[in-house]
C-alpha cells in the first residue's frame, strides 16, 4: 500500500514505547500521528481518518475500550489492534465483542506486531475495495445519466463493458427516456472519448438529404451543392457516429450503410473514391427493430449488423425513485438558473411524481420542472403546485392522507434529501455526489465534529458517514 493509504493513529501515553512500536514497523513505511490520551485521539480521528489504529488500553483520562466502543457504536471500519500491559481472558473477549482486529499483550514482539498490522491493512484496503465495488454497483449518477434503480444499474453496467469494443450498440427506449445520453455515455466511457462525438437524427432530415448529410457530397454533385461537404461519419472518424431513430432510415440508403459498416469505406455522393474512416457506430429506435424487420421497414441484414449489443433503456414509471432524484436534480439545476431557492417536494407532491405514469419519461418531467421552476416563486412545492396532468392524482392523494400516509410512500431515511441542501449557499454545485458530500461536511462542522450528531442531523446512520469518509480520502 502506498504512504497516501497508509496513515496509522498511534494511541500510547509513553513516548519511549511509542518509538519502540514506529522502529518495529519502519520498514513498512507507515506514517505516524502519535497521541497520548483519548481525547487527543478523538480529536486526531475527526482531522482525518487513518487505515489503522494501534490502541494501549492504559491511558491517562480514559479506558482505551471507551474510544473502541465509540468506533464500534459509530460503524467506524477502520481496523483497530489492542495492545495493552494489563490483558486478561475479559478483557481481550470485550475488545473483540467491540470490533477490535487484534489483541496484543505487552511486552510486544517486533514479528507480532509487524504481522497483525501487515494483516490489518490488507483487511483494510479489501474493506475498501468492497465499498467502491458496493458504491459502483449502486451509482446514482453516470456520465450524464441519474438514476440509482436496479434498471439503470443495468444499464451502467452494460455501457462498462460494451464501451470499448468496436461493435454496433442498438439502445432501445420509449421517447424520452435518455437514448442520445446513453449514447454520449457510451463515447465518454470510451477510449473515444476524446474524438467527435457526432450525434444524426435519421427521421428529422428529409429522404433526398439524408445521404449527403450521412457521406457528405462533392461540389456540383447535385443542384445547390455549391462546395464540398464532410458528412456525418466523416466528420465522426476517430470517434462516435449515433444514428438516431435508424428505423425510419430509406431502405435504398440502408444498403449503402450496410456497405459502409462491412468495408469502413465511404463514397461521398457525386465522388468515385473511396474514403477510410474507424468509426464506432451506436444507433438507437424507440420501435421494436425486429417488428420493422418483420414490416419490411429494415433490411434483415442491417439488423444483424446494427443489433450486435442491444442495451435496453427503461421507461421513467420503472425505474420508482428515480423520479424524485430527476426531479430534485432538475428543480435546483432550473432554480439556480431562475435565481430562486427551492426547497425541495412536499410528501403529497413527492407521491405525485412517483405515482404518475410519465408516458413521455424524462424529458416530460424535465418539461414539468421547468414550468414549476419558473412559475413557482421557490421554497418548498406542494400538491397544488404541480401542474396538469401530473395533479390529476390529487384526489387520489387527498383520499388516501385522510386514511393516513398513503401505503406508497417508500421514503428512505439512508438517503440525502436534494431539497433539504438546496438552502446551502454552493452555485458551483455540479452533481449530486458535490451535493451529499458539502451537506455532510458542514453537519459534521455544525456538530463541533461529532459525527454521531452530525448523523442525526442528517437522519443517516454514522456508519454511512464513514464509509463516505474513506471514499473521499481515496479521491483527494
């Protein structure tokens, strides 16, 4: 492990034992913070977190198993190793029962020593390969996607392993739901991702231009070409061509396409050279490709070529909470943007939102949160402030809150409300990991360092603070 993972807290009320411990474990290339007493301990603890911590039980204000117990009760992972002059059978069972890593009677030998702690932090850099893999497998936001549902995990995944590969993604998805995000996510996960990014829409560009804007044309080559024109794939070379709604492409132009994608050449209209291009090419259709193929509407063997990785983009109504964090995002991103500050979603409208069907996805509840940002005057938005037809569930809320809280509400106390961090003065807020961690860094400066307090006044368990902790030690 290098010295940046490898700080160890040193907790020994003599200074000559102290130097005999650090002169055991030179030859590890640990770096030191030596404290003689619990609370310089707890104050060296709420600085930064170590990877270790080697704890002398005898201490001069306290019992070393106190500070034990707060880690133990605060859901510290850090690994600790007990050393104490004064063991017994209880004592060392309490130290364990309280998450201790080791137990080391004194006189210690340098080979003892020197073997838990190697042991220690190999424990440790595993807890925290655990916890990356526990945090990717559970992102709420990737290269322009927001989400944390199991769908979008899927999602997230497939983009992983699919993004450096030179072969055709097909993305399927209703309207709305994010396919040229996926597609860019695709180019920026890439080793492309610094080459153009070239995104066409196949239905928005009339049949008789469609394959100039695709090849590009020579001067004179038609009547209006008045210069030579690069076209999209052209354009694309090095990088990424996204074909967008691929479908409604003209059957005679997906011949030559299919030329295009077997050969990696391209025949510029009006030209009778060949030109090489590397191109990755990603497409995507909110239609079933096989019912076009089936309609005569897509040549078969264009399919086969265009649908080697299918990556499936759910609608907004399956993906449950994902709905609010868009909506939260949107809301301070427009807010920012109106110059007002908005304080998040009540309960009744929260339900709202996850409640309606969403037929046109994201970019419907993008157009929504617009309209609220701008005609809201800001803080907190009721029931009432949602616009049609997402209020045309109120009356299904009104009936059920007279019953009590309705039975879909699914509110997580594990999880930071954007709207309870929109009163913290951070225009510069890019992201909802900035938005997390600035609201757990100034609860924990509120609480004095405390981080059980600054647990409660977030309504999270101190365990995930230090879990988010030891993350960030590994990005800093």
């Amino acid at each position: 492990m290098d010295a940046k993972a490898t700080q160890v807290l040193l907790v020994e009320d003599t200074e000559s034992i102290a130097r005999v411990y650090q002169g055991y474990l030179a030859s590890q290339g640990l770096n030191f913070t030596h404290v003689s007493t619990l609370a310089a301990a707890q104050e060296a603890l709420q600085r930064k977190l170590p990877s270790l911590i080697l704890l002398d039980l005898n201490l001069p204000d306290s019992n070393g198993l106190e500070l034990l117990r707060q880690l133990h009760d605060s859901g510290c992972s850090v690994p600790v190793i007990v050393i104490t002059g004064h063991g017994s059978v209880d004592t060392a069972v309490e130290a364990m029962r309280l998450g201790a890593y080791d137990f080391v009677s004194k006189p210690v030998e340098a080979r003892r020593l020197q073997v838990s702690v190697a042991n220690a932090l190999k424990y440790y850099a595993l807890n925290l390969r655990v916890n990356a893999i526990e945090t990717e497998q559970n992102r709420n936001h990737f290269h322009g996607f927001i989400g944390a549902s199991s769908g979008m995990q899927a999602v997230y995944q497939m983009i992983e392993r699919s993004a450096d590969s030179r072969a055709t993604v097909f993305i399927l998805g209703e309207s709305g739901t994010g396919k040229e995000v996926c597609a860019e996510a695709l180019h920026r996960a890439s080793k492309r991702a610094e080459q153009p990014f070239v995104p066409l829409n196949c239905a928005a560009i009339p049949k008789e231009l469609i394959e100039s804007e695709l090849f590009g044309h020579k001067k004179g080559a038609f009547t209006g070409a008045q210069k030579d024109r690069t076209g999209a794939v052209m354009a694309a070379d090095g990088g990424t061509l996204f074909l967008d709604e691929i479908c409604e492409m003209e059957i005679d132009l997906q011949a030559k396409l299919l030329r295009f994608l077997q050969s990696g050449t391209i025949q510029p209209v009006g030209s009778d050279q060949l030109v090489g291009v590397n191109v990755r090419v990603v497409c995507a259709s909110n239609k079933e490709p096989w019912k076009q193929v089936e309609a005569g509407l897509l040549r078969e063997d264009l399919y086969y070529r265009l649908h080697v990785v299918p990556i499936n983009l759910p609608p907004l109504r399956q993906r449950g909470n994902d709905v609010l964090l868009l909506a939260k995002r949107f809301l301070q991103e427009y807010g920012l943007e109106e110059g007002k500050a908005f304080a998040g979603f009540s309960r009744q409208s929260e339900w709202a939102l996850t409640t309606y069907a969403w037929p046109g996805n994201v970019r419907q509840l993008q157009n929504v949160i617009r309209q609220i940002a701008v005609m809201h005057p800001g803080g907190k938005v009721a029931l009432e402030d949602l616009p049609a037809p997402v209020n045309q569930v109120a009356d299904v809320a009104q009936k059920e809150s007279e019953d009590g809280a309705p039975k879909q509400f699914d509110w997580s106390k594990d999880t930071i409300e954007v709207g309870q961090v929109a009163t913290i003065e951070s225009p510069s807020l890019t992201s909802l990991a900035d938005i997390e961690r600035h609201a757990i860094e100034q609860a924990i400066e509120q609480c004095d360092g405390n981080i059980t307090q600054a647990a409660g006044m977030l309504e999270v368990s101190p365990s995930t603070i230090y879990r988010k902790m030891q993350a960030w030690q590994q990005i800093d």
